[in-house]
C-alpha cells in the first residue's frame, strides 16, 4: 500500500536532491559525526571547483554536518572525539564567529572604522555563508529559478535606524525602486486569489475556499476589515459548522464591548494577559472551528499560533472580535513590536528573488572582491560565487566555512587581556586562531558553552534566547497551471504540516526573469511553523527544534508531495510529474526570540531585559546578531553588529 501511494506521489521520481546520508546524520551522536564534506585528505573542500551550495537541493538550512560539533559541545563529547587543537599560527585583529548578516556587517563596520588592511577571520559551520539569509537555485527545462532559502525581505515592523539604512544604501540597494521590479498586478490578471486549504482531519472535508482576505499566506490575516461580499461567499464555501459561521458573522459584523466599564488601558492590559484563541473561545464565545481556522494564521510571524499570542497582538494585527471594543488606536503596553502598525515602515520593503541572501551577498562582494563578480547591485543576481576566494591568506577579510567555534577565550584576565584565541572544529579536527578582539554574532544559546568566562547572569541570559524552529521550503514545479485553474497565488493551510503555500512574488530583476506565464517552472515556497499549542512559548520552540532534527527529509518529502497533491490535485497537479526538485531549509534555530506579553512578565513591567544583559561585552569580547535585540529581523542584525563594533572600537 505504502509503496503504491510513493509511486503515485514520486517518492521513487531519481531527482538529485536526495541527501544520502540525512538519515544517519540527523540521529548521529558527537561519535559519529558526519563531517561529510571532508574527505579524508581534504582539509578544505571549498576550494574545489564542484563547491557550490546554492545549488544544493534536499536537506538545506541547518543541514546534515552543520551542527554536530556544536550539539557535541552541548553533551558534553566534543572534547573527547578530537585531538589537541592544532595551532594555525594565525592572528587578526578580529574573529567574527557567526557569518550571517551580523557578523558580515560587523565586519564591514569594523573595516570603516580601522581601515581596509584590517585583518579579520569570520568563522561559520554552515557550508554557506549568509546565516538565515540564505539562496536556492534550480535550474527547471533549462530555466534558472531562484529561491529563498530563509530571510524572505527588506521589511521590519519599525523603522530601519540610520546606520541600518545607511548600510542598505552602500549596499547600492535603492528601496523606494521596488516597484520597478515587482509585478503586483500578475497573479491578478490571471484571476489568482489568496485561498484558505480546509483539510479533512480538522474539519471533516478537502476543500479549498476563496479567503476573506486579500492578503496572502500565512499571514493572509483573514483581518477583521472583510469586505461583505467576500465574507458571504466565504460563509456559503467553508466547510464549518453553522454555528461557527453565525459566530464568524458576528465577530466581523456586530462589534460588541465585552469588557464593559473597563477604560481603553484596562483593556488592553486585559487583552495583553488572554491569548487571541482563549479570548475568541472564553470571552467572544465562538465555535471551535474559528479557532481552529485562526489557530496558525500568525505562524508566519511567530512560529506558534494564536493558543500563544497575545490578543493585544492579534488586535495590532486587525484580527476580528475587537472592533466593539473601542480601543484607543495607540499601542498597548506589552505589544509585540510586529504587532504595532507602522505605515513609514511598511513601505520600506524590498523582495528579492533569493531573499535576503543578495545582501549577504553584496556584503561579502564588498568584504573580499574577487569571490563575487560584478560591482552593482543589478548584477549580483546572476553572479556566481566562487567559494574558492572567501577563505585565500592574501586577503584581508577570511570566511572560513564548515568551521563551529567550540572555545571563545581571552590569552590571560579578561580585564587586561591582550589577545582572544579561538578554537574551531573543522573536518573532524580542532584548531586555534587568535586576534586582537572578537565578536560573537552566533546564536545567543550557543554562546555560554563556547564562552566559559563569561558571568553566569549574562550566560542565563543568553540562554533564554530560544530560537523559533522553523521550514521554509523550496519546491521546484515544472509549471503551475493547476495553480491557475484553482485560481489561487497563495494557500493558508491550518491544518497542514506546512501552513502556507505562495507563489513567490514575481520580481525580475538585474537580467534575472521571474515565472510569467503557468507553462514555466516556477519555485513555490512552504512554510512550517514546528510548534506544540498549549504549551508556553519557549517550551513549544523546544519540542519544535526536537521534531525538526529528528525527521528525515524523506519524511518531509513525503509529506510535502502528499499536501500539494491533495490542495492541487483538482488543478490538475500531479506530484510525480510536475515535482522537479526539492529543498527544505530546516532551521530548529530560526527567528531570534522575540518578547510575548503572555509568557514574559518583564516585557509588560520593563525593566532591564535578558538581550540587554546578554550582549554586555566582556573584555576583547563583543556580542552581536539578531539575538541581541530579541527581534527577527534583519535591520536588527545590522544593528546590533554596528553597536558591537563600536564597543570593541572603544575598548
Ligand atoms: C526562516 C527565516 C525567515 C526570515 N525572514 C525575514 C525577513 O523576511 N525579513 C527580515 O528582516 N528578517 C527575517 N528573518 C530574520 C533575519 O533573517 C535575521 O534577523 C537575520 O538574518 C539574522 O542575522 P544574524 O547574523 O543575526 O543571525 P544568523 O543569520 O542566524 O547568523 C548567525 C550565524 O552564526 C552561525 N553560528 C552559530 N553558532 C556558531 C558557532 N559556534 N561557530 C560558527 N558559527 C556559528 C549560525 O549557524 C549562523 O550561520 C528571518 C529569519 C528566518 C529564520
């Protein structure tokens, strides 16, 4: 049975995506540890002409070999599978650890500060630079497609800071031009509408309904501002109890005050206290489909769904059931900053087509010249990186990749140190580098086991930053033409295992060309929040980070092929034929943790906060990376690699 219902889904389809040794590497101990891109001889596989990662399809993000030095670390073995480190000979005046946006800004800031011989080591264990920024690349019936394989754009609930837009700037990104890349009015033109994918385990039928918002995705809102027309269709499509469709009626078009007598502030501190889901269920009384309908619809920004969002937050995002309560339009206290609308940075948004991935990108095209051609903007999409130059001892600026800091340590007392050395394991072996200062841009829970020296206060503090798992998955189609029939350009799926399914924007930019007609291949995008409702925020990005470690991708595979077949299906799509290739960025350790007025009783207090504490420099050594500002986003990373180069600057 199994295997008939593979063949029909193309699980047998030999597609160069499958990564042999996913399986092993993702249960593997520090004893095994699957340094699979080394080979026995080969202490820098960088350098071979066949090195390109970008390319690469099947387990990606956090992807098998990446994390097992660091996960040793963590139990305790690291020590006990390598040697004494062996001593490269090598000195900086800075090592970087951590190469996504925060440690290449870092080192872009410090080499405007000190000067262009500056020398500087940037160590990452991906075998991609980029961090969560991340590119994919297909190449579908000879068409190029590009894909993003994390950080999606330029966009961020605030304002970017001046040093954040400056970098943007020098960068040669022109924001304000997006609108000449992008083509809104496509999907439209050919009837595509955003979808909600009612599935038949929660609510007892396969179908897909047109939603009631326009906007798409995971984030498709489903917003309390929903025109009466649509919402009329919608009540007479979505398979819900009739109930929940008197009470999804109410809740849109008969405000009530549920909390009468209490002032705006009263409410919103009530609201600050109830998740969204209890607030619908306890307070508006709905039927247990609407929850279920609006269980993941803030995934996309959170990783949990609304069991653990505040509903101040879902009242920011416009969510319905609020309307009657006349609330004061002013943020409350305790809001999650992507909760609080801001129209001057909502219009501050870019999309590329590999994401955030082209400002990394330009960044180590400015840091070390020859690894990235080009000298614009407009011809960095096309450019292919030649990994063979980022790590050469000519250059001032080093990007050493396959490489996991296991020791951060000053040579002598912090206070009057005058060199850091750091140890990396790289292929199965440990060495050591030191340099004048250091910067840790990794993630903040990695930190206290690297960085022993560091005060136990600022090692809890690091600690409690819990990354938000999450999948962002590439799947490459040979055409969407079931897309079209369906009419549909996005799809919220509440009950599937990834919950939103788009068409990418279509932006051609720079001589690269979007999908325009649904003959073409096409890159789809997934996205999975790994999250467990009911449980406290951080608990659930725990047992999230375990179930995203701990599935093969052929299981991934079999549930992605399973999911477009049956939302797809009536389309036309048929997974074993139309499927050209797959790639699952995993990323247990995604979004930086960012404060929740349920669980995090500081946030509504004030007060000094754990990011505060944690990225106190300590002698030569800085703290940077998203983390540091308990905020996802990229301008955050810019930030905070700005404000750690200027405390070593200092020091
Ligand atoms: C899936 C996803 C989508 C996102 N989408 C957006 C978006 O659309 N817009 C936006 O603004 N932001 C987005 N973000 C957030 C944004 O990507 C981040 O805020 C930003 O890129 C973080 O950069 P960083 O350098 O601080 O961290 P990272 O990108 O995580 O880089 C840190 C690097 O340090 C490495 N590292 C960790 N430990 C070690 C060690 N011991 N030794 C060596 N290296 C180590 C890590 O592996 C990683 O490569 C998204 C994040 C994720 C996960």
């Amino acid at each position: 049975m199994h295997d008939s219902k593979d063949r029909e889904l193309g699980m047998h389809r030999k597609i160069t995506r499958r990564d042999f040794i996913n399986g092993a590497a993702v249960t593997a101990g520090a004893a095994m540890m699957p340094w699979h891109l080394f080979a026995a001889d080969d202490q820098a596989p960088e350098k071979s002409p066949n090195y390109y990662p970008p390319a690469l399809t099947g387990m990606r993000g956090s992807h098998p070999g990446s994390f097992d030095a660091a996960h040793a670390m963590r139990d305790g073995t690291f020590w006990d599978t390598v040697g004494k480190p062996e001593d490269t000979g090598e000195a900086y005046d800075l090592i970087i650890v951590g190469g996504g946006i925060s440690g290449l800004s870092a080192a872009h800031f410090y080499r405007k500060a000190n000067g262009g011989k500056a020398r500087i080591l940037i160590l990452d264990n991906h075998d991609d630079f980029g961090g969560h920024a991340k590119r994919n690349e297909f190449r579908v019936n000879d068409q190029f497609r590009l894909g993003f394989g994390g950080t999606y754009s330029i966009e961020s609930p605030a304002p970017y800071s001046a040093v954040a837009k400056g970098l943007i700037e020098e960068l040669g990104i022109d924001v304000p031009s997006y609108s000449k890349y992008v083509d809104k009015k496509l999907y439209p033109s050919l009837g595509l509408r955003p979808k909600i994918f009612f599935d038949k385990e929660t609510f007892g039928v396969d179908k897909l309904v047109t939603s009631i918002s326009s906007r798409s995705g995971n984030e498709s809102g489903e917003g309390s501002g929903a025109s009466a027309e649509l919402l009329k269709q919608f009540l007479a499509d979505a398979p819900i109890a009739d109930q929940a469709k008197k009470d999804l009626q109410r809740l849109h078009q008969e405000p009530k005050d549920y909390f009468p007598g209490l002032t705006s502030d009263q409410k919103k501190a009530k609201l600050a206290r109830i998740s969204y889901a209890n607030y619908l269920k306890d307070v508006a009384g709905v039927h247990e489909d609407i929850v279920k309908m609006y269980q993941a619809v803030v995934h996309g920004l959170f990783g949990v769904g609304i069991d653990a969002v505040a509903a101040q937050d879902a009242w920011g995002f416009d969510l319905p059931g609020f309307a009657g309560l006349k609330l004061d339009p002013a943020p409350g206290k305790g809001m999650n900053r992507d909760a609080i609308p801001n129209e001057e940075a909502e219009k501050y948004f870019f999309h590329f087509p590999d994401g955030n991935a082209s400002i990394a990108r330009l960044l180590v095209r400015k840091l070390i010249p020859d690894a990235i051609p080009g000298t614009a903007m407009s011809d960095v999409f096309l450019a292919k990186a030649n990994y063979a130059k980022l790590d050469e001892s000519t250059s001032p600026v080093r990007i050493r990749l396959n490489s996991t800091a296991v020791r951060v340590k000053h040579l002598g007392d912090a206070a009057s140190a005058k060199e850091v050395e750091v140890t990396y394991a790289r292929g199965g072996k440990a060495y050591t580098a030191k340099a004048r200062n250091t910067i840790l841009a990794c993630w903040h829970v990695v930190i206290p086991y690297i960085c022993e020296e560091l005060p136990d206060k600022q090692k809890d503090a690091l600690a409690s930053a819990q990354k938000v798992p999450l999948l962002y998955t590439n799947v490459a189609l040979r055409n969407w033409t079931s897309f079209q029939k369906l009419g549909v350009s996005s799809v919220y799926a509440p009950g599937m295992y990834h919950t939103g399914v788009n068409l990418d924007l279509p932006v051609s930019i720079g001589g690269y060309q979007c999908a325009r007609k649904p003959e073409e291949p096409i890159v789809i995008h997934m996205m999975k929040a790994a999250c467990r409702p009911g449980r406290p925020a951080r608990e659930q990005h725990r047992l999230g980070r375990i179930e995203l470690f701990s599935t093969t991708f052929e299981t991934m595979e079999r549930k992605i092929r399973e999911q477009l077949a049956r939302t797809l299906g009536p389309g036309g799509f048929d997974p074993a034929r139309d499927i050209a290739a797959i790639t699952v960025n995993r990323w247990p350790h995604g979004y930086a943790y960012e404060y929740n007025s349920l669980f995090d009783l500081f946030w509504l207090e004030g007060g000094e906060t754990p990011c505060e504490v944690a990225r106190k420099p300590f002698g030569r050594i800085a703290i940077a990376n998203a983390d540091a500002g308990a905020y996802a986003y990229t301008d955050e990373a810019i930030n905070q690699a700005y404000r750690a180069v200027v405390e070593i600057t200092k020091s």
